[in-house]
C-alpha cells in the first residue's frame, strides 16, 4: 500500500462500514455497495468482504482490479449562486463560480445557471454524476421561481405548461403554477439553452428574476446566497437510487406540439 494511502486513511480516528466508505468515495450508493460486496467483487487487504464490516486505518480495499482510497473521495457541493458569477471553467473569468468558490480540489458545476440567475447550483468532482443528472433522457427534475415583468394569467401557465417553440424545438409538457401576481413555479425535466427566459420571451414575458430552487432531490432550502454546504449521507443515498438506472450517454428525444 502506498505512503499516500496509509495517510489518508491515518487522519480517521475511528472504523467506518465498507459501504459508507464506497458511498463516499464516489463508487456507488450504500444498497448498491451492500450487493457488489454480497456478490464478491469487493475485497479488503486482498480478502473478500463481508457485508456489514467495517475497515480500519491502514486497509485497503478494491472493487475489481479499482483500489479505493480517500483521494477519490467524491464532493458535491449545494452552492446557492448570487448574481452576476459566472458558471465556467474559463480561467480568464475572473467572476466565474471556480473562482467565486476557491475550494480546495478541482471541482465543476452540475448543471449551469446564467450569470443573472441564482439559487441552486450543484458542484462536483465525479463526471459520471454530472452526466447521469444533466442528460435531458434522464427526466430528472429541476425547479424554478421566476418573476416576469407582466401579470400572469391562465393563458400563460396553460402554454408554458404544453410547450414552446424554441431554438427549432417545442419544449417538453412540464408543470407550472402561478404563486402571485408576476411569479410563478416551473418544474423542467430538461435543459435547453436559456430555457426559461426564451420560453417567456416566446410568449411576450421578459424574465426579471430567475431562481433556481430544486435539483432532484437536492434543495435550495435555507442556504444564504454566495454560501455552499456538502450533500448529506441521506442526500447522496437518495440521489443514488434516483440515478441508479440513468445513462451517463447522450439520449435523443424528439419533441412534438401536442
């Protein structure tokens, strides 16, 4: 075992389970790690695993020919993103949200948002988790309140809600609810281009304030604009399961006006 690894496993004080560990280093959910360790294909110091164990500083522990260590330790991060910070990986920007974030190690966003929109914003290191959750096959949720700048009425939701010609497309049915005079909710299960503001424009609304509230299971909830926490245990399970029969390809979906 390398010095790099005795290391990293030396900075925890106490014995975790194999399947958190798995959890946590990005390999799969807890349930999935119970079955590939039931089904034999995780070993400890070159045994086969039990379900239910626990590991200890100075194990090291396989899934295949794969040896896992905390330097593969998967982050996500809930960043509620202010206004004005730009979601790229540019390095010239000097307002993008890497900047913005300065964390530790190497991480992107899940997901963009433009550079007037806020809330919810998902960074991480796994790319297999940002393409399982971005691809538009997937139909995974994202929510959204979003202020226009005139007084919505049944006409408006009914549209939004069937679908709108954009970007030489009729955007996907979704649900939309009016929650005041100029506000109103809108779930997408897909990610086009600027969306929401072309939609809106496609209909003679202009977008004042666009937030982004949900992704999945994932909320905004109480986190203060420019701040970010990490996923919960509970969280990242939940996501898991959620994602556990997405593709991480590229699925193409004709879209049709009903």
């Amino acid at each position: 075992m390398s010095n790099q690894i005795k290391k990293e496993f030396s900075r925890q004080k106490e014995s975790v389970r194999l399947n958190k560990y798995m959890s946590e280093a990005g390999i799969c959910s807890r349930r999935e790690a119970d079955k590939m360790i039931e089904s034999g294909r995780v070993f400890v110091d070159g045994k086969r695993a039990e379900v239910g164990m626990k590991i200890i500083p100075g194990q090291e522990v396989t899934v295949g020919k794969k040896r896992i260590s905390k330097k593969d330790e998967m982050v996500v991060l809930a960043v509620n993103k202010p206004a004005g910070i730009v979601c790229t990986e540019e390095k010239r920007e000097r307002k993008s949200i890497v900047r913005f974030l300065n964390y530790p190690i190497r991480i992107t966003y899940i997901g963009r948002l433009d550079k007037d929109s806020t809330g919810l914003l998902l960074m991480t290191n796994n790319g297999d988790i940002i393409n399982k959750m971005m691809r538009a096959g997937n139909r995974h949720e994202k929510e959204y309140k979003v202020t226009v700048d005139k007084e919505i009425d049944q006409k408006f939701i009914q549209k939004m809600s069937c679908g709108v010609p954009i970007l030489d497309t009729v955007t996907r049915p979704c649900k939309v609810e009016k929650i005041g005079k100029y506000t109103f909710s809108i779930i997408l299960t897909q990610g086009l281009n600027r969306q929401i503001r072309r939609m809106c424009e496609a209909l003679g609304y202009k977008v004042k304030e666009l937030k982004r509230l949900r992704i999945m299971n994932i909320e905004l909830g109480n986190l203060k604009e420019g701040e970010y926490r990490k996923l919960t245990d509970r969280e990242l399970n939940e996501l898991y399961e959620m994602m556990k029969d997405s593709s991480n390809e590229t699925v193409k979906t004709p879209y049709k006006r009903n």
